[in-house]
C-alpha cells in the first residue's frame, strides 16, 4: 500500500482539480469539495493547457492517482503525435538526437518524428560507447548514460572540492549522506567535517534547480537540515529566486558552471566564518582540476566494492534493471535501491520476481519459489520422538519409499506428513503395492486397499444373526467338510443363498459320500438340491425309442 498523502499534498492536489473541475454527471449539482478523493463519480473536466480548453468526462478516483493519474485526453494525444516544424527532437535538441538508436516502442518513428517529452521507450548510444534504454521524455528531462553516472557526483562538483581543498586546506567530501527525521536519506553536495561539528554545502546551479519544483524541494531539505541542528549554506546560481528559510544567507554563484567561480563563493563563504583561504596559482588550479579528472573517473568507473563482488551469485539471476534500464549489478554499490528483475538459476525452478538489489546483496534474500520449498521441507521434518518410525513403528515398516525424495527414511516424515509414500501390505497373501501419504494411514488408520476392499466383500456375504446356514438349515450345516478357497469359514459363517464351493460329506451312517457344491445348491427346493451322490445317484436320462 502507498504512502498515505499529507494534509498540504491533498490541499494541492484539490487544487489542481477545482480549477479543472465543471461539473460532476453522476450527481448533478455536488461540487468538488462535497466529494472525497476517493469518488468513483464521474465528471466533466475542462483543460487549462495554453491553447486546448478540450472537456473530457473521467472519475475523479483516477484523476488523483499518485502514479499515472488521467490528464487531457487531447493534449496527451498533441504531445506523441507526429511534431510539426521546429518541435522534432532533432531540431530542438540535436545533442541528444545524435545518441539515438532505436525506438522500441515505435520503431518507425526517429528523432525527426518524436517530440522531446515522448514516452517511447528507445535505445541510446553515449559518447562512450555504452548503450541502454530509456524513455525520450526522461532523457530530455536530463537522465544520462547510467554507466557514466557519478553515482550522486559531476565533474563539476569534483573540481569545485579539489579546488575547495586546496584554497582553504581543509578535507572535502563529496556526496554526503545523511538521513533527516521524517525524510527519506538526502544528499548534500559537500561537507567539511572540520571545523566541527561540519559544514554542509548544497550547489544549485540553474540547469538542475531551475526546473518546476527545484525551489519547494530545495526549500524542504534545507528546512529539515536547519531543524535537525546541521549547519547548512546553499550557494545558487544568479538569477535563481532565494531559498525562502528564514535566517539563511543567499550566496551566489555563476552565471553557468565555471568551478573556478563556484569555489570563490565557497571561499566566501568560509572566509565569512572566519576560516583561511588563499588564492591559487596556475599551477595549483591545475593541479586542483587533474585531481579532480581523476576523481571522476573513479566514479564513473563504478563502485569500488559493486555489488557481484560481494554476492557473485547475482550476475547469473540478473535479468534487467528496472529502475535504471541497462545498468548492471557488476556497475551498482551493495547498497543501491535500484529495482531489478531476478530469474532463479537453478535449472528446475527457473522462477522469475522483483526485488531491490540492496536486499539481495546485503539482507541475502533470493528465489522466493525456492524459499517457500525450503521452509516447507524444514516444517516437515520431524524433531525428536517425533518421527513416523518413532510413533509408529508398525506403520513404518510397511514403508518402501517416499516419491519424490529420494534417500528419505521413516525417520524423515511426521505421523501427519502429507507427501506421498509408497506402502506394501505386510500380510503375506497380499504384499500390494499403493501410494499414499502418512497423514491419510495416520488419520483414518486405513491400510492395504485390496486388502480393505476383500474385507468390504467379506463383510457384504456375511449373514445377518439368525441367518445362517447353521441357523436356517442345520442338517445340511451338519454335513460341511470345509469351504475350499476359504477354509477358516464355519457354517455360521455362510449364507444358505452363498456360492462359495464348499466340500461336503454324508451324514449317515457308513456311507462314505464326498461331494463338492455350493450352500445355494443344497438348500435349494427345501434343502434336497444336490444331495450325496451315493445316497441319491442322479437319474439316467431316458432315451427316445
């Protein structure tokens, strides 16, 4: 879930809204400040852009949407069609046309039909030979080659602290971080730790703090530095308005990027609070500039510790840099935030998922897939006296092998497990084979399904008390040998009506009849079918003349 909005951002953004705002067509007559944010209504909204005035019907729920919210249909319309004389790319910026590629979004359309705030997503090529992809509008809005980045540094700012260091003979460093109390970790320029307790020096020349924005961030920042007790100095470039917090000096610099004029307002700075400072000669300031190149191109070349060099690991299940499109671990800090897509390595899972990098490299969190796997198999192994062999030994010998893990034991599965085994029935008429899950044997004692299904017969032929062959007919029970294929059954045990083969010999005295019938054959017609065969031999048949 997103950050919930602050009273000042909700302020702002109904007022963006009321001055689009005409009417709402789902409840006619309800104003804007009678509907929550959160309204599905649907409203009729006019554009303010210069030259549009186009009305359009959207819900309000969509308008205020942190990330992507819907604007003017026709002005998004003017912005990606076809640019008209003197609004290409490459007649209006024609640095960054020469960068140009490819258009992957489009790939008909080049620097001469794009317009510079386009969001095709397109291929670059900078001067030094490296290329990745980004959107045209976030290039022409300054975003560069990410193997080239500074990571938080410019050339210019390198050369305005060598310059620094040298004139005031104090340590510089560049890029200093610090988290504020309710901010997210912010970034200042320079920082002198000595004289103590520091001083943090923020640059803001016009071409990245002249931009929509640049003053309310500036003034934030600033704002929550002076009140966490950090001392604090902003140096702008003429002609930007002053950062308005209150007891902070306005000190300028420039116009352009000239370090040289930068770093006389640092002195000035310093010299204001009574710290040394001193003119360079020409070789100093060359000196200063060399040793600034050479830091520069310690930061372009990447992080000394990057990122594979603490996890290795990662360069196989990298599969791209969401954040910084083309930018790999091999060129990111252990520590980077970057948004990347990771495929499992291991050739069965294969499993692909988003993550920071940070939380790879340093919390040493990977394939999701394979976790749940590997906290499931440790759930399942049982600790001690808790093992299947343990609690039930009986159960455990019947066990042949668990399917799909091999080398597991009786020892390895809980009494509830619910991974498949393979059993064998222990009696020895029997010895079926039948997959099944200890939890299943475990929880309604089932065994052997054969076996069970010749007892369910068994059980079906069985007769009712008072049913039986000794209870129906007792002469005939009287003359029962045995039941040749199940020779444990007695006549109690037998149905008159069953058709077990049985074997039968003749209840009087000195007739040595042996017969074999059913117990449905002899109790048929009263009890006189197929009786001994000596007592009664069977009829001839009588032939036609």
């Amino acid at each position: 879930m997103g950050k919930r909005r602050s009273a000042t951002e909700v302020a702002a953004v109904r007022a963006r809204l009321k001055a689009e705002f005409v009417s709402n067509l789902s409840s006619p007559g309800m104003a804007l400040e009678d509907m929550p944010l959160s309204s599905t209504d649907r409203c009729q909204w006019r554009c303010l852009a210069e030259g549009c005035g186009h009305q359009w019907p959207a819900r309000l729920q969509f308008r205020i949407r942190k990330i992507k919210p819907s604007g003017c249909p026709e002005c998004w319309k003017r912005r990606n069609r076809a640019p008209g004389p003197g609004e290409s790319l490459a007649e209006l910026n024609p640095a960054l046309a020469r960068q140009f590629r490819s258009n992957l979004s489009r790939p008909g359309r080049g620097p001469d039909t794009l317009r510079p705030q386009s969001h095709d997503l397109c291929e670059w090529e900078c001067a030094q030979g490296h290329f990745w992809l980004a959107t045209l509008a976030n290039r022409t809005n300054g975003r560069g080659c990410p193997d080239c980045t500074g990571h938080g540094r410019s050339p210019f700012e390198c050369n305005v602290a060598m310059l620094v260091e040298a004139a005031s003979g104090l340590t510089v460093e560049l890029d200093y971080r610090l988290r504020l109390p309710g901010r997210r970790e912010d970034r200042f320029d320079l920082y002198l730790p000595q004289p103590a307790p520091g001083l943090l020096i923020d640059l803001d020349p016009e071409w990245t703090h002249g931009r929509p924005g640049s003053l309310e961030r500036d003034t934030a920042k600033t704002k929550a530095a002076l009140a966490a007790g950090l001392d604090m100095e902003r140096i702008r470039s003429r002609g930007l308005p002053p950062v308005p917090v209150h007891g902070l000096a306005h000190h300028e610099a420039g116009p352009g990027v000239d370090p040289e004029d930068w770093a006389e307002a640092v002195g000035v700075v310093l010299r204001g609070r009574g710290l040394s400072w001193r003119q360079l000669t020409s070789a100093e300031t060359t000196a200063a500039f060399t040793k600034g190149a050479h830091l520069w191109q310690r930061a372009v070349a990447g992080p000394e510790v990057s990122a594979v060099d603490v996890a290795p690991h990662l360069e196989e299940e990298f599969v791209a840099n969401l954040t910084n499109p083309g930018k790999s671990p091999d060129r990111m800090p252990p520590g980077c935030n970057d948004v990347c897509l990771w495929r499992c390595r291991k050739p069965d899972c294969g499993y692909e998922w988003k993550a920071i990098l940070n939380s790879r490299a340093l919390a040493g969190r990977g394939c999701r897939q394979c976790g749940h796997a590997r906290v499931g198999a440790a759930n399942s192994r049982p600790g001690p006296s808790e093992s299947l062999a343990e609690v039930n030994p009986t159960m455990a010998a019947e066990l042949i092998e668990v399917v799909g893990h091999p080398g597991w034991t009786a020892f390895d599965l809980l009494p509830t497990s619910n991974k498949t085994c393979r059993w064998r029935c222990p009696e020895p008429h029997c010895r079926f084979e039948y997959p099944a899950p200890p939890q299943r044997r475990t929880g309604q004692s089932s065994g052997c399904p054969r076996c069970a299904r010749r007892r369910t017969v068994a059980a079906r032929v069985r007769p009712k008390p008072g049913k039986s062959l000794q209870d129906v007919h007792p002469a005939i029970a009287c003359e029962l040998l045995e039941v040749i294929d199940e020779p444990h059954l007695t006549a109690k045990e037998l149905r008159p009506s069953s058709v077990k083969v049985c074997r039968w010999a003749c209840s009087k005295p000195g007739c040595p009849g042996r017969w074999e019938a059913t117990p449905d054959q002899r109790s048929r017609r009263g009890g006189t079918g197929k009786r001994c065969p000596v007592c009664h031999p069977p009829r001839k048949s009588r032939t036609q003349p």
